[in-house]
C-alpha cells in the first residue's frame, strides 16, 4: 500500500544544510581509492633528476622528526616550502610559481572549475550565475581546455609523487567540487581526440589528486532536453552499479528562488493565476523528474537534497519562505510519487522494482528535509526579493567583512580555481583575487566575472610569508 506523504513534509524542524560532506562517504571512499595502494603513492618519495639532493635531506630529517613523536608527516604543513623550492622544477603547469603559491592554491582548491555559467538563473545564487551564451566572444572562454585540466592532474599528481604525499591533504575543506557558477548536469569535457569525460571520469581525476569527497550539484534540466536527460541516466547507472564513485555526493536542488518558480511567484502576485499554475507546474514536473531519474543514488543513499530558504519571519517575502518552501517539496515529492506508480504498475519498472521501494525512497527524501538553510547571504538578484530591512540588517551582522586583504589572506580558507588557471580565495560571502595562475595554455583568456563581492585589491604572493613559520 503507497501512502501519501505530503502532511508530514510539515512537521519537520528547520534544516540547516551543511555543505560540508558526511564522514560516511569518506570511508567507503578511502576503502575504494586507498591513496597508499595507488603505485605512485607506495614508495613514499621517488625524486626526478632535477631534484634536489638538498631537499630529499631535508624532507627525510622532518619526516624522521615528525615519525618519531608519532606524527604523520604526510602534510605539507610540518615543511618550511622555501626548503621545498625547486622539487616543482619541470612541472609545466607549475612554471613561474614558487612552493609557497602551489602550497596556497592546494589549500584554497575548494573548487577545481571546469565551466561557467548557468542557465537556471536562481535568485539566492551566491555565485550570480549568468548564461553561459554571455560569454561567448573570441577572447572569451565559458569552458576548460581538456588539455588545462591533464596539465593540471598531471602537474599535480608528479608534485605528490615527488612529495610522497598529497599536498592536498593540508587543505581545509573536506570536499570539492568541478564548479562555481555552473549547473553539474551540464558539465563534462572532451580531449582533443573526441573523447568525452562525464562528471564522474572528472571527479574522479580530482579525488585521486585530493582523495576528497567530490560533490555534484544540480537545480535541474529542461524536461525536453533530451541529451542532458540521456547523459543523467547514463551517470547514475554508472554511479549506481559499481562502488568506484562512492565518494561522491549527490545534491539536488529544488528551491524557491529558481528563475521558473520565481516566474510563478511574480505571475501569482499579479494575480495571473492561470500562469502561476503553467509555471509553477513546469518547475515542480522538471523536478519531479529529477528526483525519478537520480532513484538509483536515492537508494544507494549518496543523495541529499539543497532546502534553502528565507525565515518565516520575513515580511514582504511570501512564497520565498520556509514554509513555503515546504509546499513546494510537497508538490515535487507528490508527483514523484506519480511518477513511481507509473513505473511499478505499467511494469516497466525503470527505477522501482517492487513496491516497497516506493515509501522507502520517499520516506529517505522526508528525512533529508529535517532542517531548511536560512543562512543565505542577500545580495545580487536575492536582494530584489528580500526588502524586509530586519532581515537585511540581521543578515548583514551575519556577514563579516574582511576589507583587509592581509587579514582575508589568514581567514579565508575556500578558494576556486578558474577555467585560465586564476587563483580566488572566498568565504561564500567576499572573495578576493590574487596574483597566483597556473601555467594554463588559455591563461590570458578572460572569463566571466567572479562573485560573491570580488575585491578590488589583490591577495598578492608577499603575503604569503607571514604564513609559514616553520624554518
Ligand atoms: S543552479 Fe546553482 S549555479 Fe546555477 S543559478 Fe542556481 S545556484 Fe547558481
């Protein structure tokens, strides 16, 4: 017997969603991609002939020093980088930058950027994501060079082989992403040669440079977009039938502040009520949608869902709210439930084999409502929305500011690296550039500006220096 599910979707406490990645995927993953049985991990340092005699010495001391008070010396952080000068000689990727920059990009590497751009244009986008069409002129790049991204998994991997260590493992984070600005549905890559690397190929690149958690987010395709529809079927099934891809993390978005329920909302405030409905019923069937296509991930439990919203206090703001927001997954989840019915009883059993299924699929989405994030910064299209000034000015405590690039260089720990090989540092709410580039063969193309709040100064190099005190 299936049971409707929508009276409890209001019944749960606000979801303050973490974008910080659970532990669990963490150990299936270092179970899978154990960095120690992968070849040029296993013999801890294996120099080239262009390194340093003086620099193996010196890691061996440290190592030595650091193994003997029972400290793993596998980390970037208990080297002095100026001892490590010159062991990044021969990387092309690398060349120009010292072993204090490469040290600053592996700690900042949150995002490894593979596309800008997006097409869903959602309100609350930190990122202000615009069209990748706006970017499309000749010395313009929306995408990476597929040769940029070996340059850099290649420049990295001999960098951890000559360290016998990943110089990831001192970043912060504990995840990644192959995005900024982008949707993941829409993201994959192509060598020169034709052969197209999926999200997954991509991520996995990443993890076995980081062996971090890699994360996939989507707000959604177009229902009729058959190829985006094609390439999500053949990902989860490839995800889904092998545990090489444990170490991702699935997130879906369904949020009110998408550009086709805003549509909705501002149709519905005209009292256009016809139009509320054709939008508002694109936007929940798109979803709906997304939710059936990624079941094979809901059952492998490697799904969470992004619940963002305003506080139900905020005046001025209705169908943005918590509560709200709430309605809208009732909606979504509503016609999912169609969708499994459909699939169970016309026997075609795509995604449901047996209809047990049905409730188990739909009770593990309920439960990843459990709290809503109201932590959103307001600016750029949200602050259209939000014109309640108690929330505003609570919100604006909430964001620090860091005016001082030299107190941002010590705090910011998040960072992105753009499609020409830039180096920006963040915090979600500021972002500041530096002078830091990796050796990209598109390195001088321009791409689309960077949010949230780029700052005008620079992070620049000699800043740095305060930041190692090891000698
Ligand atoms: S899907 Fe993500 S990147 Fe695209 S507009 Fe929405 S929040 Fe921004």
């Amino acid at each position: 017997m299936i049971t409707p599910i929508q009276n409890s979707l209001y019944n749960y406490p606000p979801l303050q969603y973490k974008k910080q990645p659970q532990s669990t995927n963490n150990a299936a993953c270092k179970k899978v991609l154990n960095l120690n049985n992968l070849p040029f991990y296993k013999n801890q340092i294996s120099f080239g002939q262009s390194d340093d005699e003086k620099i193996r010495k010196y890691m061996k001391k440290i190592r030595l020093k650091h193994t003997r008070h029972g400290v793993t010396y596998k980390n970037i952080d208990l080297y002095n980088t100026k001892k490590l000068e010159g062991i990044q000689k021969d990387i092309d990727v690398f060349k120009g930058l010292s072993m204090e920059q490469i040290k600053f990009i592996a700690k900042h590497s949150t995002e490894f950027v593979l596309q800008r751009g997006c097409h869903n244009m959602c309100a609350h986008c930190y990122a202000k994501a615009m069209p990748p069409s706006y970017q499309k002129m000749p010395d313009k790049i929306n995408k990476i060079d597929f040769e940029d991204f070996e340059k850099l998994y290649y420049g990295f991997k001999e960098l951890n082989k000559k360290l016998g260590f990943s110089i990831f493992k001192s970043a912060k984070n504990d995840y990644n992403t192959l995005f900024h600005d982008a949707d993941s549905s829409t993201i994959f890559l192509q060598d020169k040669n034709g052969k197209v690397y999926d999200y997954l190929d991509l991520s996995k690149m990443v993890h076995e440079l980081t062996d971090k958690t890699v994360l996939f987010d989507t707000a959604g395709w177009n229902i009729q977009d058959k190829k985006t529809q094609k390439r999500m079927e053949e990902l989860v099934k490839k995800a889904a039938s092998s545990d090489e891809y444990d170490f991702m993390e699935f997130n879906i978005s369904t949020n009110p502040f998408h550009a086709l329920n805003y549509r909705a909302l501002q149709h519905l405030k005209n009292g256009d009520y016809e139009k509320y409905d054709k939008f508002r019923d694109i936007y929940t069937t798109r979803m709906a949608n997304v939710l059936f296509t990624f079941t094979p991930l809901i059952e492998k439990e490697q799904v969470n869902l992004l619940a963002r919203a305003l506080p139900n206090e905020t005046r001025h703001a209705k169908g943005y709210r918590e509560d709200d927001l709430l309605k809208l997954y009732s909606e979504v989840f509503i016609k999912l439930l169609k969708l499994y019915k459909q699939d169970y009883e016309s026997g075609a059993h795509k995604v449901i084999k047996d209809e047990e299924q049905i409730n188990k699929n739909l009770d593990y989405l309920n439960k990843k409502l459990k709290k809503v994030d109201k932590s959103m910064g307001i600016n750029g299209r949200l602050a259209d929305i939000v014109t309640d000034k108690k929330i505003v000015a609570y919100k604006a405590t909430k964001e620090r500011t860091y005016a001082n690039p030299h107190k941002a260089v010590k705090a910011f720990t998040d960072g992105l690296i753009d499609i020409n090989g830039k180096l920006y540092v963040m915090n979600w709410y500021e972002t500041y550039p530096t002078d830091i580039q990796l050796n990209y063969k598109n390195k001088d193309k321009i791409t689309a500006p960077i949010h949230p709040s780029l700052n005008e100064q620079k992070i620049t190099s000699d800043m740095l220096e305060d930041l190692d005190n090891r000698k």
